[in-house]
C-alpha cells in the first residue's frame, strides 16, 4: 500500500505540475508578453534604489535576463514543485501506511 500511494502522490504532482507549467508557458507567450519586460523593469528599479553600483546592476539584470524567457521561466519552477511533491507524497504515504494483519 505505501508503494501505491507513494507512486500515486508522484503522478498527481506531476500531472498538476506540467499543468500549470504548460500554462504558465503559454501565458508568458501569447496572453501577457510584458510580463517579464516589467518584472525586469521593477528589479532595475529595486536595485538602483538600494544603493548597488552599477556594474553589479548590470551583471545581477543579464543574470535575471537570462533566467526569466517565456520557456526557461516556467521550466525552473517545475523542478522545485517536483520535490516537494515528490516530499509530500513520501510523507502522506507514510503515514497512511498499513500495519500487518
């Protein structure tokens, strides 16, 4: 039984992950395509505030600017959300594990 849940947790993290993943990739490609521009923008802005010198701006945004795209966005947060799936489905199956008759 610990096997089936364990194996059950994992799909359903896995269909709801590339769920929202397949959205996200669609959204950020066809709904709202300045979303990463402003975003951007907003982290420009947040970081001249804080007093950063400016070669440090510039390398910190070519850093965000290759990290944020409509594709590579939405793949870097599958990853996360599979382990901890991947955690809760190893935790709930423990617990509803069955003892021996």
């Amino acid at each position: 039984f610990y096997s089936e849940a364990l194996g059950l947790g994992i799909l359903i993290i896995l269909y709801f992950d590339l769920l929202v993943t397949g959205y996200s990739m669609l959204h950020l490609r066809f709904v709202d395509t300045e979303l990463l521009t402003k975003s951007l923008a907003m982290a420009e802005e947040a970081l001249r505030q804080s007093g950063m010198p400016e070669d440090q701006v510039a390398s910190a945004l070519e850093m965000q600017g290759m990290m944020s795209g409509p594709i590579i966005s939405p793949l870097i947060s599958f990853i996360p959300v599979m382990i901890l799936g991947v955690l809760f489905s190893l935790i709930t199956a423990i617990f509803m594990r069955r003892k021996p008759a």
